[in-house]
C-alpha cells in the first residue's frame, strides 16, 4: 500500500488550464507530515477527494491614518484597515477593526461566532470594533484578541467619551483574549485545524501582526510595521515570511516619500525581504490617505510588470478584492460560501436591494468592473440596477436605480440576445470588427460615453419554470494588476451562470411580490382611474428614498436601510388601497367634495386598514399604519377616518404615515387629476417648503429637497400617459 502511495500527490501549485488539480508523482510525505495527520485517511482524501479546503480572504479596508471619502479613492478604497479571513471549516476572523469591519459586519448572518485580532491602538486600526453589528446581538459571540498592553481599551473608549455605550453594556457577548508576542492559539480546539500566532513588529507604541494557518495554507498579516535598514529586522522578517502563501503588509511609503520612525515601510524594502522566501503572492495595503487611486494604479501596473520576469506576484490591495489560498482538490463542489449567500439573499423584500447584492457577488466571481441587471417589462428591457467602479461606488449604487435606460426584446443588442433567446454570451473584445457575436454591441452601462468596453458577459435570468424575465451583463474583467480589460473565462461563466440560476428565483420571487400589489390595486382603479400602476411606483420609490436620505443622516446600518427600504417600498404602494371603498362618483368628481362627500372619502384610511387587517406578509403591518395615517397633519389638523377619530400631530403619528404623506401629496400636485392640471416641479416644491411645520415634519421635507434630483429619475421612469410638467 505505501509503496504504491509514494506514487501519488497532489499539486496544489499547477493546476491545468480548465481548473482541475494535476495528480503527480512527487510521494505522499507532505501530507503525512502534518501535525496529528493520520496517513489512511490523508491518503483517502488525495485518492478520493472528499474535501475542497480553500482559505478566502477578502479586503474590507486598506488605507492607513485616517479614512478617505473621496471619488479619487473610490477604486482602491477608503476604508481603514480590516482583513476578512474564512477557513473552510467555517472559522470567521476579522484582522484589525477600522472602520472597513463596519461595513464588514453589514453582510453577516443573524448569529454566529467571529474572532477579531487587534494589532494595536492606533485610531485607524480600532474605530470600527464599536460598529460591529455582532457586538450589538445578543445571538453572536465575539472573541476579541488584544495585545496585552490594550487590556484597559474597551473601557477607556467609554470613559473618553469615543463612544456612549459602556463595552459590557454592548448586547452580543464578548470574550476577550489578552496576547503577547510568539504566542500559539487554536481557534478550534477540537482538532486544531485553524491556528494563530503573533509576532512583534517596528512600531511606536507597538504591533502585533499575526499568521494564520488553516486548509493547509498559511496567510501573513503585518499590521503596522517599518523594516528599518537593521539587517537583523530584514532577516527577522524574511524568515518570517517562510512557508507563507499569501502576506498582506504595510507599504504605506515609497523611498521617496519614506518617514523614517513613523512606524510605516516602503514597498522597495519588501521586495528586498521577499527576494529569498518561497512566498507566492505579495499584498501592499495602508495607502496613505493623500495617494489617489491615479498613483495606486501606476505602481501596481509596474509591480505587475515585474511579475512577469520573477516567480512573486505583487500587486496594490484594493477594497473589496478577495483572495483564496489552500489545498485544493481534483474535483469541485459546491461552495458554502455561496449556499450562504444565497440563504442571506432571501431575507430581502425588495427588489433593488437583492439586485444589489447579487450584482456585487457577480461582478466579485468575475472580477468585472462593471455590471447591470436587466428586466423585462412588455416588450422592452429597462436597466433595472447598474454597478461601475470606475464612474461611481458601489454605495451609490441605488441612485443609478431609475435611470430610465431600455433596449427592445431581440436579438439586435447583446443584452436583448440573452433575454430573447435565453442563451449566455462571452464576448473577448466588443470593438473588435472581427468577432463572432451573432449581435451588435449598442448596450449602455453607464451614462458616460468615454467609458470603454472592451469583454462582456450576459447571462439570461430565468424564473423556476425556466422563463426569462430579465439578464445580467458584466462587462471589462479586471485581473488584479492587469493594465487593461480581460476576457472572461470559462468558469467564471460557469459560475456566474449558477449564480443568476439560484439568485434569479429569488430576484423573480420580490418582483413576483411586487405584482401582487398591483393585482390588490388594480382593484382600487376600477373605482379610482388614478390609482395607477405607475403612480403605486411613485410613491412607493419617493417614500423608500425619502427614508435613505433620512436614515444615512441618521448614521443608520446600511444593512438595517436595505431591509427597511424594501418592506417600506411595498407598504407605501398599498396606501390608498381603501379607495375600493369608495364610491367612483366621488373619486372622479371634477369640483370640490361637499361636507358629506368628503366624509365618504376619509373612511378609506380605514377601509385600507381593515383590508390588511388579516395579511400575513412581512409587509402588512407598516402597510396598515400607513392606510390609515397617512393623512394625519403634522399640526393634528389631518384625519384618520369619516368622524375625525384618532387625529394625531407631529411625532405622534407614525413616522412611516409621515413619509408616505408627503410623497403623496407631492404626487398629487405634480400628476394630472381630473379636478386640476399637473404642478411643475419647482411649485410643487415650494409649496411643501411652506407647508412644513403645518402638514408635513419639518425633518422629511428637508430630506425630500435631499433627493431632488432623484427625483426627477424616479418621475421619469414612471410617468403618467399625460407627460407631468418638471420645470
């Protein structure tokens, strides 16, 4: 058996052009080597490939002393030190707290167990530990690893007013691990198959960098550290370096920029460190705050450059960029990380948001730069959600949501090809005179018409009968360092088509919601010729963009914005759902209602409310406030039925009902109605300016003038028959 064995092992450093792992003749030894490794069942697994074990790192946050919120740092981004680790045994660890671990934490699920390493003190590498979302729930368990000089640091952030909660009043439970340098922990005691170890590096006040080692790999993490022209700090760290995979470290200067003393190293010393180790891939992160993406691009194509005549890839980190490091196997299985995040895509109600998250997880499989999502609405395709790095981030997404931007169903685009005949396209180069594609490239990603499109993917997105209700392009492929668009691979078309598979259904699923509303409503414009499909649109867009702008005021989770967004969305569609109620010959009387007449028209708040009254959904109870309060006044002179019961002002009234009014009222002054001509844009808004305080809270009026210019997007991709008057 060991004789026949030795002829057998895995090369986890060439894998064959289609993706699968070559079986070569190289001995057994390496696997038996490791710690507790028992050799049958080592053995069985290489002959048999049970197991993919794969390391996934991904960057939440890469520049150093402070955050930048810039467009010149959109690409590379601004984001304070964070580093996501996952193992394949389902460890978390989160590698320094700026603010990047805020919007880490937004993508977790509802529980679970996290392990955060802080480096040191310092503001940049800290600040985002107290906005971590599972500090805040009492379903998640975090084991917080500080250097042992940082034992009074959780305590000191209340007491120095950084922070207003006490730490051990914060809901998720905490443990707390006090380390030193060279010390050894297990992050799973039961077998040991993840592990951590700390190492001092050059830096005032202190560091503590760490190595993680899981799946039979090993990962580097520097935290803040100058190599100094000490030989024995170059050798230090050299020989630290050995048998690392991947090593994420601090190249904050270049030679001529170099502080010496700050604590920060030049990029040129790490070539230096690194010329003599068999490390592989090479990660520079702390960008300095005052380097511009322009810059950070520059060095990485030179650093590209130099890969392509030595054996280590070297490349500028950039937010959001994941790495995967491990044992691989020859054949695939699914990956959990997706199970996972297709499990946390169904919690999402609206559209848009799962839109968002589904184009974000794409265009990561692909690497693409850019992407949109197309749906099918009669005969044409409307851009429905679009993501671009290179015009605008990927926070901004959603203001891109209503651009009013369509192509016919049919073969003449690439985009109106997949959603015609339900076929995938992968496209190397779209201005070349000499490809093959079976259309013509006239697709629009964005507005700019200096962006260039070089490859494309567009896949079909089918419902569970197999239908195409819409498709997912992602254009320019971007490898990490490469100078220009790539084309994409096969399997990244084969994954990316998997996804749309799954994520599809659950996209289709909220749209399906949505035309379920229009079916209640439908009902109302039998009596009401003005309870409209696109005027249902209108205020369910107005009042969910109206509360983000409001909640990221706020300082809201964007996490918490999306899910409220999506449940406030369709709640607000529903608001005049009682109108069903009410008799056609007072909807549509051209003049004034008489007393009486108007006394008829307020039992609708209650009609609506009573109809909801038995819904289930998610959606019904802010739905019901909604019905029934949405013509509450801010000053108390609203109603809230025939008799004038239940009148409430300001605060009092529920804040959903407050949102809804206003955007109700605004679309009633800008849209036709038969007893009064459309209002321009600018009336309108005036005249809610000077009803604030009266009719409307004074704090969402503000926040409608927010959102002026979306809007008009929003008017626009939801017109009326008769065109409104916006200027």
């Amino acid at each position: 058996m060991a004789a026949s064995l030795k002829r057998l092992a895995i090369s986890p450093k060439n894998p064959d052009p289609g993706g699968e792992f070559i079986v070569k003749g190289a001995g057994l030894e390496s696997l038996f080597a490791a710690k507790d490794a028992d050799p049958f069942r080592q053995a069985m697994r290489a002959l048999n490939n049970l197991e993919l074990q794969i390391m996934e790192i991904t960057l939440h946050g890469v520049r150093g002393s402070i955050a930048v919120a810039h467009h010149k740092a959109s690409q590379y981004g601004g984001n304070t030190a964070c580093i996501e680790v996952c193992t394949d045994n389902g460890t978390r660890i989160f590698l320094d707290s700026g603010t990047g671990l805020r919007k880490a934490g937004e993508n977790l699920p509802a529980q679970g167990e996290v392990h955060v390493f802080i480096t040191h003190g310092h503001a940049d590498h800290i600040v985002g530990l107290w906005f971590f979302k599972p500090l805040h729930l009492p379903t998640w368990t975090t084991h917080l690893y500080l250097p042992e000089w940082l034992e009074p640091l959780p305590d000191y952030f209340y007491q120095c007013g950084f922070f207003p909660v006490p730490f051990n009043q914060l809901k998720g439970k905490v443990v707390t691990h006090m380390v030193r340098a060279g010390q050894f922990i297990s992050l799973d005691p039961s077998n040991s198959e993840v592990t951590a170890q700390s190492f001092d590096t050059e830096h005032p006040g202190g560091n503590l960098g760490w190595k993680i080692a899981a799946d039979n790999a090993t990962l580097l993490y520097s935290g803040d550290c100058e190599i100094t022209k000490d030989p024995v700090g170059h050798k230090k760290m050299a020989e630290l370096l050995q048998g690392v995979e991947l090593a994420i470290v601090d190249a904050q200067y270049d030679r001529a920029s170099y502080q010496k003393g700050f604590g920060h190293s030049c990029w040129e010393d790490w070539l230096e460190v690194t010329a003599g180790t068999d490390l592989s891939r090479l990660i520079l992160t702390h960008h300095d705050p005052m380097t511009s993406d322009t810059d950070l691009a520059a060095l990485d194509n030179y650093l590209a450059s130099l890969h392509q005549i030595g054996w280590l890839r070297i490349q500028m980190a950039r937010e959001g960029t994941s790495f995967t490091i491990g044992q691989k196997r020859l054949h695939r299985r699914s990956s959990d990380k997706i199970d996972r995040f297709l499990e946390d895509l169904t919690k999402y109600s609206s559209e848009h948001a799962v839109m968002d998250k589904f184009l974000l997880k794409a265009r990561e499989i692909a690497q693409a730069e850019a992407g949109s999502i197309y749906l099918i609405e009669g005969d044409r395709l409307f851009q429905a959600y679009s993501h671009n790095d290179a015009m605008f981030v990927v926070s901004d997404a959603y203001l891109q949501a209503y651009k009013n931007k369509s192509f016919p169903v049919s073969r003449d685009s690439i985009v109106g090809y997949a959603a015609s005949t339900g076929r995938s396209l992968n496209i190397s180069d779209v201005a070349d005179p000499q490809t093959s594609a079976p259309c013509r490239f006239k697709d629009v990603v964005n507005d700019k018409s200096d962006y260039v499109i070089r490859s494309v993917l567009t896949l079909p997105l089918k419902n569970r009968l197999g239908q195409v209700f819409g498709a997912l392009q992602l254009a320019n492929r971007l490898e990490p360092g490469g100078k220009s668009p790539s084309p994409f691979s096969e399997k990244q078309q084969k994954d990316c088509l998997a996804l749309a598979g799954q994520a599809g259904i659950i996209l289709e699923r909220c749209l399906a919601e949505r035309r379920n509303i229009h079916a209640l409503l439908r009902m109302a414009a039998v009596h009401d010729p003005f309870e409209t499909k696109s005027h249902a649109n209108r205020i369910g867009s107005v009042t969910s963009e109206i509360y983000h702008f409001w909640a990221l005021k706020k300082g809201f989770l964007s996490e918490t914005i999306r899910q409220e967004k999506g449940r406030l969305r369709l709640a607000a569609m529903l608001h005049d759902l009682g109108k069903v109620g009410v008799s056609e010959a007072i909807l549509q009387k051209p003049g004034k209602l008489s007393p009486e007449e108007k006394k008829l028209m307020r039992i609708h708040t209650a009609v609506g409310e009573s109809i909801l009254m038995d819904d289930r959904r998610e959606v019904a109870s802010m739905a019901r406030e909604i019905a029934r309060h949405h013509h509450q006044q801010w000053n108390g002179k609203g109603y809230a039925g025939a008799d004038g019961e239940s009148l409430l002002s300001g605060l009092d009234i529920p804040f959903w009902a407050r949102l809804v009014s206003l955007a109700d009222v605004f679309d009633a002054l800008v849209a036709p109605r038969c007893y009064k001509n459309p209002w321009t844009f600018k009336k309108a808004l005036n005249f809610v300016k000077d009803e604030a305080g009266r009719h409307f809270d004074p704090e969402i009026v503000e926040c409608l003038f927010g959102i002026e210019d979306l809007l008009r997007q929003i008017y626009a991709r939801y017109p009326e028959k008769e065109p409104m008057k916006q200027f």
